[in-house]
C-alpha cells in the first residue's frame, strides 16, 4: 500500500511514552521510546510526548544564514537542502491513568 501524508512538511516524528512508578503514580518520571517497553507493564505509561520535525515548504536559507537545526533528540543537524526546519514538542497525559 502507498502511504498518504495527514500533514505536509512534517520530515520526521517521534514518541516517547511516560512512565510512572510506584512512589508518584500520577507523574510521569521517565520518558522512554515504545520499544523500551516490550516487556515492561504497560499499566506504569501515564503520558505520551511527540516531537514533529517540521520544514518549509521551499529551500528559505540563504548561504548567510545559519544552517543548522536541533532535531528531536536534541543533535544539532544541517540543512543541506536550505530548509528551514524546527521541532516541536507535546506532551499528553493519558487522562484514564491520572485522574484523581
């Protein structure tokens, strides 16, 4: 099957799921990427943080301009193509888990 994009621009996502333990149950302490968890209990994830990479729709940068981006995790990157690209972050709490 052929994928159809939802939102234009985006170059990258990510998740990360919070967890919870057993000394503050209602917040999250860690954050870890969906696969850490495998073998874990999925009833300790209270939230959900995504990060977009989003990038202009044409190259903007000129050569004076400064080419670099920090991406999800943090790296600072280079626009190659003269994009200009930024990250935003969200973070969700999975309101089930933290009602008080």
């Amino acid at each position: 099957q052929n994928g159809q994009p939802l939102i234009e621009n985006v170059q990258s996502m990510r998740v990360w799921l919070g967890q919870a333990d057993a000394a503050n149950p209602r917040r999250p302490v860690r954050y870890v990427a969906p696969d850490a968890l495998a073998g874990a209990d999925w009833n300790t994830v209270i939230a959900v943080r995504i990060c977009l990479v989003m990038q202009s729709a044409e190259p903007v940068l000129t050569s004076e301009d400064s080419k670099t981006y920090t991406d999800c995790s943090g790296a600072s990157v280079d626009s190659a193509d003269g994009r200009l690209r930024r990250a935003f972050f969200s973070t969700v709490a999975l309101r089930n888990k933290t009602a008080f």
